[in-house]
C-alpha cells in the first residue's frame, strides 16, 4: 500500500507540474499539438485534480498544542485569481494552452457588522427552584403615626355581681339645704303639767350675824325624781378682808348630787346686790324646807339692810339634758 500511494503521489506531482508550465514550452508551430495536449490537461485537472478524491489515509495521532504566537501584521489586498473552467475557456478561444494558476490572493478585510438577528423562539420554563432559607430579621422600624381611633364595640353580658366592697370613708358635710315648706299641723298634744313653784320674800330684813340660818321656806314637791331649782335675791356688806359664804340647803343639807350652790364675798364697800341660784336632785315628793345661810368666820355679816328686799324663789322642775 506505501508503495502504490507513492506511486500516485509521484504522478499527480508530474502531471501539475506539466500543466503549470506548458505555457513556456509551446511554440506557434506546435498550435495543434497543443490543444490536443491542452484537451488532455484539461481533462486531468478537471477530473483528476478536481473531481478524483484519493482514499482517506488514517487518522494521525492529536499532536500538543503549540504555544501560540504574536498576531502578525495585516498583509496588502491580492487580485482575485480565475476559476479553472474560466481559464480553459478562454484558453480554446485564444487557441492558446491553459495559462499557470494565479497565487492566493491575501484576506480580504472584514465586512460590515450585519444586521441583528430575528429573536428566537422562548425557550421552555424552567422548574422552581428550591425555596430559600429565611433572612435574617431585619432591624426594628420606626413607630408610626397614631391610628384613628376605632368604632365602640358592642355591649359585653352582664357580669356576675362581685362581692361587697368595704364601707368608705365618711364624706364632708354638704352645705346646708334650703328650709322646706312648712309642714301640716301635727294634731294637739296630751294636756301638759301644771307648773310648781313658791316665791318667799321678807322686806328690810336688817340680818346681821356672824353664822347660821338667815330665813327658810318650805315647798310641797309634787314628782320623785324633779329637780328643785332656787333662786335667791338681796343685798349684803362685810367688813373684813377674811370675807363670808352664803348658801342654800335642802332639808338642812346642801346637795350632795350635783355642786353645793353658794357663793363666796370678800372685803364689801357698803351694801351690795346679791343674787345666787342653782338647782338640785330631790328624790323624794311631800314638803322639803329650803334654809338661805352665811358662814365661816367670827366678822359679823349684814343681809337684807337699806330698807331691800329679800327673795327666795322655789321651782319643781324636769330633769336636765345629758
């Protein structure tokens, strides 16, 4: 097989050699031979060199790639060669052998940027993908503004009633009310009591006396637990800076349940009015001796002088408020 491919490679290499140079090998006497010859060139380069394809060696081994070398310099513009089938026609007409094949032309530059595409067609929708992880949590936003205040709401049930609270504290008093109208007469009472009372009087009297019983009078008390209220009016004097007492008994005795009634003068220029009274717890009804008195000391004194007077009022009555 080596063989026979070197064969063939020795003779192709013959045969484009002849048709490269038979121009400067023909003469005008040979005109006839060479267009024979040129009809038998242009056989071979059409159906030889153009159109026999020789068998595919076999596939070479992938060498390394090399290392890339610079970018070299942009060559000049070539003349664009003739086309094979060109040069053999106008070779017959000329009646002259097929002229050599031109060199390669350089590169020409390159063309304007076409206009763009058409879009093409959408393409199939992927699927989801797979969803994310969350986010972190993002800062705290600023406070907004006040909503409008919202509609009541409806009634709520009743509760069930709570248990008493505690009393509270007393309030202060209110202002006093108007008076109110006058109310209806009440009906007439039970007929009340008679009133019980004596007066004992003695005119110019002239006393003088340096202790004991003045005058007395006596009174019919009507109800056990009255009191007995006494009222004396006269005038006295005393000499002396050591001064006299002069008081009221009951029964000879002054009373023992609420203050003894007395009154005590001291040191008396001239004759002086003197008017003592009280009241007292007699729990007893019948007579009752009520006895006017002077005391203490051995100095004489004067009760009842100046042509006076002398009074001692005697009155049963209730007892007092608590």
């Amino acid at each position: 097989m080596k063989i026979f491919h070197l064969f063939v490679y020795l003779f192709l290499l013959f045969n484009y050699h002849q048709c490269k140079h038979s121009e400067d090998q023909s003469t005008v006497d040979d005109i006839e031979n060479d267009v024979l010859m040129s009809k038998s060139r242009h056989y071979f380069c059409k159906n030889v060199l153009q159109n026999r394809d020789g068998k595919d060696g076999r596939d070479g081994r992938d060498g390394r790639d090399g290392i890339r070398g610079p970018p070299g310099e942009k060559g000049s513009t070539g003349r664009a060669g003739k086309d094979c089938d060109q040069q053999m026609q106008w070779e017959r007409i000329q009646h002259r052998p097929p002229s050599n094949d031109g060199t390669q032309g350089l590169t020409g530059e390159k063309g304007d940027k076409g206009a763009p595409g058409k879009d093409g067609a959408h393409g199939t929708p992927g699927l989801p993908g797979v969803p994310g992880r969350d986010g972190i949590n993002g800062t705290i936003g600023e406070k907004g503004s006040p909503g409008l205040p919202g509609r009541d709401g409806e009634n709520g049930t009743a509760g069930i009633q709570g248990p008493p609270g505690e009393s509270g504290r007393n309030g202060t008093d209110g202002k006093p009310g108007k008076n109110g109208a006058p109310g209806i007469p009440g009906e007439d009472g039970n007929p009340g009591r008679v009133g019980n009372w004596k007066e004992c009087k003695w005119n110019n009297i002239q006393d003088s006396r340096t202790r004991g019983l003045i005058k007395e009078c006596s009174f019919v008390k009507k109800y056990p637990h009255t009191y007995v209220k006494v009222t004396v009016v006269t005038n006295v004097h005393i000499r002396s800076n050591t001064g006299k007492r002069w008081f009221v008994t009951f029964d000879n005795k002054e009373c023992s349940h609420q203050t003894p009634i007395g009154l005590f003068v001291s040191n008396v220029t001239g004759f002086t009015p003197f008017y003592l009274t009280g009241s007292c717890l007699v729990n007893k009804t019948g007579i009752v001796l009520i006895g006017f008195h002077v005391q203490n000391g051995s100095v004489v004194a004067y009760t009842g002088h100046g042509n006076s007077s002398t009074n001692i009022i005697i009155e049963e009555v209730i007892p007092p408020q608590a």
